[in-house]
C-alpha cells in the first residue's frame, strides 16, 4: 500500500481508505469513490500540488495533501 499522492501519472490504483476529513470522505462516497474501487491517476500537478484523478465515467482533482492521506494499492500493468 501506498498514498496517493505517490502515484506516479498513468497509474491505476484501487482505494484501501479515504482521507480522515468527515467533509472529504461524504464528497467522495458521494461520487463513488470508496475503498474497494479503482481510479486512475490523469495527471499531476507540481509537487505537492494538484491531482487529476478518474473513476469510471467521473473526473475529479484531490490536493496533495487529502491524496497523501489516502492508501491504494497498485493495480499491475497489462
């Protein structure tokens, strides 16, 4: 397990946690992203800036540091 804010762009991870903000967690199970399913890093700002993120259909963006707090494990090529 990693964070996700360690993905490297291109990546495919599948959610172990989300962040431990309240607020954070309610915006993200209200979108559909909870432990168990998979996103795919799009692309990353500078270091410690923004990601661009997708799950299924839905594209949303995550600061590094809510990213840092979230554990994924890495889904393998191919």
């Amino acid at each position: 397990m990693v964070p996700l804010s360690q993905v490297p762009e291109g990546a495919r991870v599948w959610v172990n946690c989300l962040p431990l903000h309240p607020e954070l967690q309610r915006r993200l199970l209200a979108m559909g992203v909870r432990p168990g399913v998979e996103i795919e890093v799009l692309r990353r700002g500078k270091p410690g800036g923004l990601l661009h993120l997708s799950c299924g259909l839905m594209e949303f963006m995550l600061r590094g540091e809510q990213a840092a707090e979230m554990e994924v494990s890495l889904i393998p090529p191919g």
